[in-house]
C-alpha cells in the first residue's frame, strides 16, 4: 500500500486584489441573486477589482498519493485549486494558475476554477474568505484536511474534510453540515468543480437524464437533443448541449431527475474526464453552468483567468436538485454525507460510475464498444451479458494509469437494452451498465409562480405557499401575506398562526410572536391537551425563554419533548434554563436527553462538556470533548473547552474570528455560565464593537452593572465601519445599552442597522433617528434614515435632505456619493446638475465603475459623444455578473452618435470607421458581444453612410441587415432582452429598402403594444435569476413599464411622421425619466 502524503506550504499565486469593504451598511432586501434572495447583510460589500496583478503568498495544503496530487486553499473557502492525474498530467478539475476576482459573488468577489464548496446559499457568502483548518491522518492511512467556519449569514456550521485515500485516484469530501441555532434553518449545497473545456468536450448526465430544467424549473429543455428554444437560442431541429462547442449564451441546465449515482465529463480530444459519484437519493444535484462560446463568454473567462481557457461548471447539489432549491436544517440537526470526484480516461463518455470504477457501454451496429477503468489497481473480471445469457468475459489487471478497452460482436437480433456490461472483483459485482430502455420522453412542465394570496382556494394551500416562499428565501414576494390571509378566514390555524409567530421569532421580536404560538397551542389543544405536533410549544417556550420568563418557558419547552420530533431540541433549551438556574445536575440529565434524540446536536454536547467541567468531572469532560472533534476536528467549543481544561488539541489552524467566539460565547450565557461568555467575549471585544455590547450585557446579567456599562462606553468608542449586527440577542444587548447608557450613539445605529436588515423599518427609523439627535455629524446615520425614509416611507424630500447631510459629513464617501446621484436620477431631477455634479468631482466618480458609467450615458445624452467615448476608453471596468450591458451599451450609444455627427458634417468614412468600431467590443469594457446581440441601428446608419458616400450596394446590403430581427415588441428588462429602437430601426431600414407596407406594420406594432400595455399591473419576474441592477432603492416596475410604453409609442409615431404625437410621448417619457437616452435621442428627430 503506498502512503498519502499531506503537508501545508506558502505558495506565491499571481493575484488581482480587490478594493476595501464597503463601511456603509447593505441591505438589499429586494436583490435578486441565483434565484433566491441576493440580501448580503451582514456582510460587507466588496466593489472594486485592480487591474492588475501582484504576487501574494498563501497557505496551500497538499494531499498526494501515487495516483493524485491535490492543493487545498483554506483562505479562499477551504476551496480545491488543483487537482492533477499524475498518470497523464490532466488536471482533472480547472486549474487557474491566477487569482482573478471578478463581481459574481453574494458581495463581490469570486473567483473561477477548482473546486468551489457552495453553502448555505449559491454562491458561498465566505468564498473569498478564510477557514479554520486541520490535517488528520486516520487508521488506515488515508490523510484529511478539514476546513470549517460558522458562517455569518445564519450562524449555522460547515465542515468538509477532502480525504484522499493510499491507492486510490479518487478524492472523497466528506461533509458535515449542522444547525446550531434554536430555529429551523434552510440550506443548499453545490459542490462546484470547473473542468477546462475545449471543442472536443462533452458533458456526461445519465443515461436516464432526458429533461433539463432552468434556475427554479422556470423553464424546461429536452436532452442531450435540444429542439427548441432555450435561453432564447433556437435550437431546432436538433442540437446537442451536451456539447459545449453547441451553446454560444450563458446557459445553466440541471436535470429534470435520474436514479444514477454519477454526473461528469469528457474531452474526446484528450481522452480524459472527471467524474462526480455520490448516492442520488441524498445528492441529485446534476447541473452544467457554462459562459457559452461567444464573445460575451469569452469576455467573462477572460475577467476570471489570464491564460488558462474556458472552462464550465458542473455542480453537484446534496439535498437540492435545482437552484434555487433548498432543503431544511431543524434545530441541532446535522447532515452528514460525501462527494467522490475523480479523473476517468481512454473509455470515452462514460454510462455508469460507482467510486469503484468507471464504465461505458455502447452497442450500435451488431457491436458493444465497451470501456472499463479502475480507481484502483486490481484483478477484474468483465463481462457482457446478452438477455440472461453470459456472451462475452475476459479478466484485466487494471489500475489508474490505463483502462480497458473493446469492441464486442453481438447476435444479429441484440436490442441495445438487452445488452449488460458487468464488472466483478472476484464474485462481487463492482458495477454494471445497461443501456436504458427507450421512453416516450415525455418533457415535464416549467414550474409556475405562486399565485396572489386572494387567489388561493384553502388555508392549507395558503400556508405552504408562504412556507415555500421563506424556505427558497424569495427575493421579490414575502411570505406574511399568505399567512395573514390564512388567519383572515380562521384566526386560529394553528399551521399560520405558527408560521408568523416563528417570523417574528427569527427577527428578534419575542414578545410580538408569543400570541402567535399560545394562539396555535390553543388551536391544537382544542380537543386534545396531548397534540400530536409540539412545534408550537417550542417556540412558545424559545421566546419566552429569552424573555427571560424562565418558568413558562420550561412548561412549554416540557410539553414539546412529549414529541419526539421535538424532544432533542426542547430537551436542549431546558438544560440552559436549568443551569442558568444553577441546577447542574438536573441540567446534565437533560443534555443526555438532548442527545438521546440527537447524538451530533453539537451544542447540546458543548452544554455537557462545560458542565462536567463545572461539577468537577474534568475526565468525563475531556472525554466528551474528544467525541465532539472526532467528528467536527475543528468544532470550537469542544476546543475551547479543552483548552479550559488544560488538555492539547494541536494543529489546527484557527483565524479567531469575532463572529465564531461571540456565537460560542452566547451559548455560554444562555446556560448561565458568564465566566466563559466574559472570556470568550473579552478576547475579541478590543476589536468588534458588537462583541463589547454583548460583554456589557454578559456582565448586566451577571449582576454587575458597573462593568456592564464600562463595556458599552468602550464599544461605543470604537470605529463603527463593518460592524453589522445579526446575532439574535443583538437586540437585547442593544436595547440594554440605550436604556443604561442614553447619551450614547453608537448603541441606536447599530440597533437600526438591525432592526432594518430584520425588517422592522419603524423601530430602524426610531433608532436611528435618536442615534442623529445624538451624533448630527455621523454621516452613515443619515445615509440609512434616507434609505428608510424613500424605501418604507416614500418620503422622498426627507431621503433628499438626509442624503445631502450624509455628504456633508462625509462628502468623501464614493458609495454615498453614487447613491444620491441613483436618488436624483430615480428623482426625476435635472440631467444638466446630476452631470455637472459628477464632472466636478472627478476624483470620486474615478473610484466606482458605476459613477464613471452614470456620467458617460449623461453625456450621450446630452449629445457629447466624443466626451464620452474618451471617459469610456480611459479605463478598464468591471461588471457585476447580471448587470451586464450597461457599459457596452454606452459604447455603442457613444459611437453610433458619433457616426451621425460625422455624416452630419459630410465625413462619411469617419460615420463608417466609427460603426465598424461600435460592432467590436475593446476588452477594456469588461463584457463581450452576446450572441445574437441586436444592431439594427448600426447597421442603418452604415446605410446611411454608405449611401452618403456612393456605395449602394454596399448601402442595400446594411439596410437589408438592418431591416432583420425580432418582429414583436416586448418588455426589455434584461441585457439580452431586445430594446423597442431596434424595431424602430427595423422599420427605418425597410423605408428604405422601398418596403412600405412593412415599415407601416412594424411601426404600428410598436404604437400598438404601447397603447395596449399602458396600464398593465407589472410585477417583477417571479422566477428572475437575478436583475440588472444592484438595488438600492426600491423599484417600480409599473412606472418603468408605462416608461417603457411610452417610448415605444413614440418611436412608432415618429416612424410615421407623427411628430406632434411622437413629441408628446417623448416629453412625457423625459418628463418621468429625464435621463432616458432613448427618448431624448431620437426627440431630436421630431
């Protein structure tokens, strides 16, 4: 048996640094991100990507073996960088030898390549942050790297160990996911590997896998044939996407469903591939992601890597199949499970994998091409099998450097589904594959929306409706609405009642959600005091309990352990409540009963620890220790607790971060143990603020209120930049400290902060209001109230003047600065001073791509082309990923103008030069062409300019292209989305062309679908991906529309010659929207 080698080493990796985090306060309530919601709170913004690269030196762990050489970065999200076949140098996941962020992540950056572990949420929130981490070297010589943290969204805990075994040319990540908090939790995970793609690649689904499914099932492919539209490519009558050579857009495809264990891929021209094995029934997950082949992919692998090539995605989701789709986590649930990812060659795209062996069966033409390959060196037996007849067998010796290889003659009459391949190792059947038996193929429906709560027959379908909408964390539709209908027709469903007591739970408003639960017991005692569901009850003694009515709380934390769905985390809360009351003993005997039910509640377990330390039992404890890192190596309170116990735990490699002390510090205080909390608290309270308010409030309950308010003086004196309340008990610690301490600011602010990003706006603009009255020179305060005072009150005078005082104050502040320009703009307020504004303040408008953007497309529309399409080409931007079409559209805005200033002034080669550049996309701008990408205004006005300079045919020919396209008008909210002006230019070329009645048509078309649409009640996609701008205020998307609408029926009148009428609809759209470049371009026409 040959050894695993493990070892960590500073390695130098050529690397974009990215800018500072943003100090102010991110919301985002209504961003739409991956499908869910793109809510960054509490984390800060990251905006800004350099240009170009430095060296910079990591720590790289190492795993190797004969067969596998892997490097581990436990900095950027305990992520894969390098996994390499060492028997044919393939590296069998996308090895990108730079770090090179671009804007995709939940809060920036976010990097290509590896393998990317994608949880609780797509994309992980700390996937450009660092984790704990550890090597392990277990019994049988397999070697581990565990990495870990409590992630900050939830405060719920991820671990995944990458294992690579002696003698095996496979990597196991064996992951280990737990709720440790007292609610329930919701959660996805994506493995994420990248593989370098070429012509010759393939991606390998099922056998089964006839169907794909869009982001939330919105939309719906056949395959690997694909015959219709998908991603607005047509892809009739046939086209393989299997294929990444076929699909030339950003395309995302997951399967529909199958009952194999395996998705992966191969490269016809390498004759290599990776493989993913993991049991279906617990990861069904089986996507592709892809940029596509054309210049807008191209333009995006080139943001993400220097010279390393394309590459696609191809996920793997445990306990979701789709994204969004996410599965639950109770309270101390854990759920353990593995991925194998391996590399696989010579076989051809494979039919069946296990993490024993990969194999390919294909029968065609009276033949079975067969291919077997080993993970491992051994004897194997293979054999194919016609019916129940045994027709063919031969024994190899395989290992992972080669593979078998043959081309078996079947019976003239052989179906392909009457042909087994079958692999045994001695009697045992290693693996097996049988063509499937062909099925109608029949494509399932795309999902549908939920429908307005008024709209839904029964109470029971109104519950889970909302319950769907919280668990899959809907961007643009809430849950409350569903629920408070249901209650409208029985105020006393316990089902509704529960669920909106438990909202209220989960933003800190216990006693507002406490008439909710004892309402729900109410309902499920009506006939019997025995209910068979205690839900309610636990939540009912959970927000009593941190009220600190300890008696109640434990009567209804006793009723839910009646339930065994309950018993464990009930059980849980009533050993806290026991030892804060200083019986110990008693609160032992129920941790043991917490973890009867639950054995890995890791909280509960920490409990037991501390108080077998407490009551003096120091082996018992160590001991209990030992059994919480043999599974979690990087558990925290099992470590700090040996620590407190004076035993060892080496190597682990911990970032001490403030959020993972102050979660653990806070399970301390609940049980009444404030030694440890103080402790905990005072190693990280120099430094967080939030960490000294929750000490202050440590030592407040522990009776010592002088300490108490010496802590909150010191948090209040530290800087406020990044801290982001979001721990539950926030709230109490905050409030305790305004009440002791009313002359402090601090205390307010960061109690609005969270109460806004808890959604209860009113009690967030009380708090921040008394934080200004205090503090009238905190910039942030004033920057918040004016969010608040647009956003939930639309008071848009007082968001005004609340952003000019932010500015004064601050009137360095890049994002404040962009923020009031998007104010002024959604203002309707005058273009002329918004432009004037940012060209004197040239020095803030260069440190954000967006402010640059805002004063170019000010620019053009003012008419100063020249101006800016120098700005433009004075820099190197980067887009937000779904944000895309903003730069690029102002450079082809920039230079179709130009070319019609030039024609104007008879210099037609100067118009022609000037289009020819608007259809090339420089990379500097960031973004590529996308396929299928609408031009029809440039190429009319090359007909024009070919016409000025006596080129007719020349002339035909672009009017021809120009008169091409989309014949229907829509709505144009996305990049992609066609705008009405290329059907007005449509109808222009086809004047042109001498094609009257067609112009006459299009026109009308426009005029039509304005009039017809005007008044439609528009809503935001309910199955949007994401949307193209980073919201700061609150859209409406009905203003847009009639915005939208206007302007088409202003282009359509224009078009024919109704310039009276076209120049009211013009007016009226400059009028709501003063910026629009559109209407203010073509009202020049009139």
């Amino acid at each position: 048996m040959s050894d695993v080698s493990a070892w960590s080493e500073t390695i130098i990796i050529p690397t974009y640094g990215v800018g500072q985090p943003d100090p102010n306060p991110m919301f985002l309530d209504k961003r739409v991100y991956q499908g869910s919601s793109g809510a960054v709170y509490p984390l800060p913004v990251i905006e800004r990507v350099d240009d170009a690269p430095r060296d910079v030196a990591y720590t790289a762990v190492f795993l190797e073996n004969a067969w596998l050489k892997v490097m581990v970065l436990p900095e950027l999200g305990g992520r894969i960088q390098m996994a390499l076949d060492k028997t044919n140098g393939y590296h069998f996941v996308y090895y990108n030898r730079v770090i090179k962020p671009a804007l995709v992540g939940l809060n920036g950056p976010w990097i290509s390549g590896g393998i990317e572990f994608n949880w609780p949420q797509h994309h992980r929130p700390t996937t450009f942050m660092p984790l704990d981490w550890w090597i392990e070297q277990e019994a049988d010589g397999a070697c581990v790297v565990w990495c870990g943290e409590i992630e900050p969204m939830l405060y719920t805990r991820g671990v995944h160990g990458i294992r690579l075994r002696p003698d095996r040319a496979c990597l196991e990540v064996d992951v280990r996911l737990s709720n440790r908090t007292s609610v329930p939790q919701t959660f996805l995970w994506w493995a994420n590997p990248a593989v370098h793609v070429s012509d010759e690649y393939q991606s390998v689904f099922p056998p089964d896998v006839h169907a794909v499914m869009d982001h939330g099932k919105r939309d719906v492919s056949a395959f690997p044939i694909a015959t219709g539209t998908y991603y607005k490519v047509d892809y009739a009558p046939g086209t393989d996407i299997s294929r990444y050579r076929n699909i030339p857009v950003p395309t995302s495809y997951m399967a529909y469903h199958s009952d194999y264990d395996f998705v992966g891929c191969y490269d016809h021209g390498l004759r290599a591939g990776m493989m993913h094995v993991a049991n279906h029934h617990v990861v069904p997950g089986k996507k592709q992601w892809t940029w596509g082949t054309s210049d807008f992919g191209v333009a995006w692998q080139r943001q993400l890597t220097d010279d390393d090539g394309p590459y696609i995605e191809l996920m793997c989701g445990a306990y979701t199949d789709n994204q969004p789709d996410f599965a639950w986590l109770h309270p101390g649930e854990v759920k353990h499970f593995s991925q194998i990812f391996m590399p696989y060659k010579l076989i051809g795209p494979a039919t069946n994998a296990n993490r024993d062996a990969v194999v390919r069966l294909a029968v065609h033409a009276g033949e079975a091409e067969i291919g077997v390959y080993s993970s491992a060196a051994r004897t194997l037996r293979v054999e194919v099998w016609h019916g129940a007849a045994r027709h063919w067998s031969r024994e190899v010796s395989l290992d992972p450097a080669g593979a078998l290889c043959e081309t078996v003659a079947l019976p003239a009459d052989a179906q392909p589904h009457d042909v087994t391949l079958r692999v045994y190792a001695g009697d045992a059947e290693v693996i097996s594959s049988t063509p499937p038996v062909p099925g109608d193929g029949a494509i399932p429906a795309p999902a549908m929306p939920a429908r307005a709560p008024a709209d839904i027959d029964s109470i029971e379908e109104l519950f889970l409706n909302g319950l769907h909408l919280e668990q899959y964390r809907h961007a643009t539709r809430a849950p409350e609405p569903y629920y408070e209908e249901g209650l409208r027709r029985d105020p006393g469903d316990s089902r509704c009642n529960t669920a909106l007591g438990l909202l209220l739970l989960r933003r800190s408003r216990f006693a507002e959600a406490v008439p909710f639960f004892r309402r729900a017991v109410e309902r499920l005692t009506l006939r019997n005091p025995n209910p068979a569901d205690g839900e309610p009850f636990y939540y009912l003694g959970l927000a009593l309990a941190l009220l600190r009515r300890d008696r109640e709380a434990g009567d209804a934390l006793y009723k839910a352990s009646w339930n065994a769905a309950w018993q464990a985390p009930a059980c849980f809360e009533l050993a806290r409540l026991a030892a804060r009351a200083g019986r110990l003993d008693e609160a032992l005997a129920l941790t043991e009963r917490a973890l009867e039910g639950a054995v890995r509640q890791q909280r509960a377990r920490h409990l037991r620890i501390a108080l077998l330390r407490r009551l003096g039992r120091h082996a018992a404890a160590v001991a209990e220790a030992r059994q919480a890192l043999a599974f979690d190596a990087l558990d925290p309170a099992a470590l700090y607790e040996l620590q407190c116990l004076g035993a060892a735990a080496p190597g682990r490699q911990r970032r001490g971060d403030a959020g993972s002390a102050m979660a653990v510090a806070l399970d301390y205080a609940h049980a009444g143990l404030f030694a440890e909390a103080l402790d905990l608290l005072g190693t990280v309270a120099h430094a967080d603020p939030l960490a000294g308010y929750l000490l202050g409030w440590c030592h407040e309950l522990a009776g010592a209120p002088d300490a108490a308010r010496a802590c909150w003086q010191a948090a209040a004196a530290l800087p406020p930049a990044h801290c982001f309340p979001n721990l539950p008990e926030s709230a109490l610690a905050l409030e305790a400290a305004r009440q002791r301490c009313p002359d402090d600011p601090r205390a307010p602010y960061y109690l609005g902060i969270f109460w806004y990003a808890r959604r209860n706006y009113p009690a967030a603009i009380a708090c921040w209001e008394a934080a200004r009255a205090l503090a009238p020179g905190f910039a942030t305060v004033h920057r918040n109230l004016g969010l608040a005072y647009f956003n939930q009150l639309g008071d848009h005078a007082r968001a005004h003047a609340a952003w000019l005082q932010a500015l004064a104050c601050d009137p360095d502040d890049a994002r404040v600065f962009y923020e009031f320009d998007q104010l002024e703009k959604r203002l309707g307020r005058d273009p002329a001073q918004r432009l004037a504004r940012l060209q004197a303040h040239p020095a803030l408008v260069a440190r954000r791509d967006d402010l640059v953007i805002e004063q170019v497309s000010l620019l053009n529309r003012f008419d100063r082309p020249a101006e800016a399409y120098t700005l433009l080409m004075s820099r190197t931007f980067h887009p937000w990923e779904g944000g895309e079409g903003k730069v690029t559209g102002q450079y082809v805005a920039s230079l179709v103008q130009l070319a019609r200033h030039r024609l104007a002034q008879g210099d037609a080669a100067g118009a022609i030069d000037a289009l020819g550049r608007a259809q090339v996309y420089p990379p500097q701008l960031g973004e590529g062409k996308l396929h299928g990408a609408q031009e029809n205004h440039i190429w009319y006005e090359l007909g024009r300019a070919y016409q000025a300079s006596g080129q007719a045919e020349a002339a035909r020919t672009a009017f021809e292209r120009a008169a091409i396209g989309l014949s229907e008008p829509t709505s144009a909210m996305y990049y992609n989305d066609q705008p009405p002006d290329m059907l007005f230019y449509q109808g222009l070329a086809a004047q042109r062309l001498g094609r009257h009645e067609q112009a006459v048509q299009i026109f009308g078309r426009l005029i039509a679908y304005g009039q017809t649409h005007m008044d439609d009640d528009v809503t935001i996609d309910y199955f949007a991906v994401s949307l193209p701008d980073f919201l700061v205020f609150d859209d409406d998307p009905r203003r847009r529309h009639r915005i939208h609408c206007a302007y088409m029926l202003a282009l359509g009148s224009l078009g024919l010659e109704r310039r009276a009428a076209a120049e009211h609809w013009f007016a009226q759209v400059l009028r709501d929207d003063p910026g629009h470049l559109g209407a203010a371009t073509h009202q020049r026409l009139c």
